[in-house]
C-alpha cells in the first residue's frame, strides 16, 4: 500500500488506484473455485418489498418411444408434465474487522 508522504497532516491512508486494481484482481483469483457454478446460473431480479421467492418451471423430458412409426398412422399424444422449483432469497454473512499496521519510515 502507498502510504501519504511525510509531512502530510492526515493520518488517513490511502490506496492507490494501481495498488486498488491489483488486489481486486487477487481477491477475485481467490474467489473463483467458489464460483464454479456462477456460469450456469440465471440472474433474475425480485421485485422490492414484493416476495421473497421466485418460482421457475422446468418441463420435463419426454419418454422414451420404442415403437416404429407407421406411414400413414398418427402416433398417440403423451401430456407433457411440468415440474416447478422454488428459490427462497437468503442473506448470510458476517461482520469483518481488519487492522493493517503499516511502517512509516
């Protein structure tokens, strides 16, 4: 971290935005085993102070024919079934504290 040069009156410190840049990139390396699964999601938004779930329907994959079909003869008509899956929305964490101590020469 970068730290203000000596003299300065602020005892607040700063980062600068290549250091910034540098350990976002690090924390999302550390970050993307728990990920893995982010690419076959769907982001879908909730309305505000509407609902908390959100109910998607997946359709079931037709049976399995083993009958020939035959010139001529309509096959016989199978219902397609639905099957409906629900996402409750949580919220976890938790509080963090961290303490950098940093040498001021």
């Amino acid at each position: 971290m970068a730290a203000r040069p000596k003299g300065s009156s602020s005892n607040r410190m700063d980062i600068t935005p290549r250091t910034a840049a540098y350990s976002a990139v690090e924390l999302l390396k550390r970050a993307m085993p728990y990920l893995c699964l982010e690419k076959f999601g769907q982001a879908k938004s909730l309305p505000g102070n509407k609902t908390q779930a959100m109910i998607f329907r997946r359709y079931n994959s037709l049976g399995l024919r083993t009958i020939a079909l035959t010139e001529g003869v309509t096959p016989t008509s199978e219902k397609m079934t639905a099957t409906d899956i629900t996402a409750t929305l949580h919220q976890y964490g938790k509080r963090q504290f961290a303490v950098l101590k940093l040498a001021l020469n």
